[in-house]
C-alpha cells in the first residue's frame, strides 16, 4: 500500500538490497518498481550452470555500498531527501546519506 501511495504521488521509489537481484527483481516486479530502480548484488555462474560467486564490483556487495548508492541517487535525480526503510545493519550504515 505504501508503495502504491509514493507512486500515485510520482515519489521514485528504489530498491537497495544486499540480496541477490534475482530476487529482489521479482519483489520490484510485484510492486511496480521499474527494474532500473533496482540496486542488488548479482550472483555469477560458469558456462555450464555451476555457481560462481557473486560480482563483488557492485556497491550492495561491499561494506557502506547502500549509502554510496543513496548519494549516487541523489546527485543523479537532483534529490535534496530521500526517506529509506530498512530493518538491517547495513541500512543503519546507509544514514546518512539517507
């Protein structure tokens, strides 16, 4: 409901998540989140399907990566305020710039 409220009142809506993409993808999908919104960490596969270990080039992998991402956001899209909930140690590393 929250999110249907912020998008009816053109507020851009993101997802930061130390998860993997491939499942924040599908929660960004169910709440009509536009896929560029989305900032997660990606998992890496060999050729032949085995798993490979997650690209540790993308902010959400690296420790104070949600915070860069917020300031990043902010330069980009001009935002003075960005209002972020989360319930995690990471999120706490994350105010400010939040």
């Amino acid at each position: 409901e929250l999110v249907e409220k912020l998008h009816q009142r053109n507020v851009k809506v993101f997802l930061i998540s130390g998860g993997f993409r491939c499942i924040v993808e599908h929660v960004a999908s169910q709440l009509n989140i536009p896929l560029h919104h989305v900032y997660a960490n990606r998992l890496k596969f060999y050729f032949n399907g085995e798993y490979a270990g997650f690209d540790e080039s993308q902010p959400t992998a690296q420790s104070g990566g949600k915070g860069r991402v917020i300031s990043v956001l902010k330069e980009q899209y001009g935002l003075k305020n960005i209002v972020m909930i989360g319930d995690g140690a990471t999120d706490l590393e994350a105010c400010p710039p939040a």
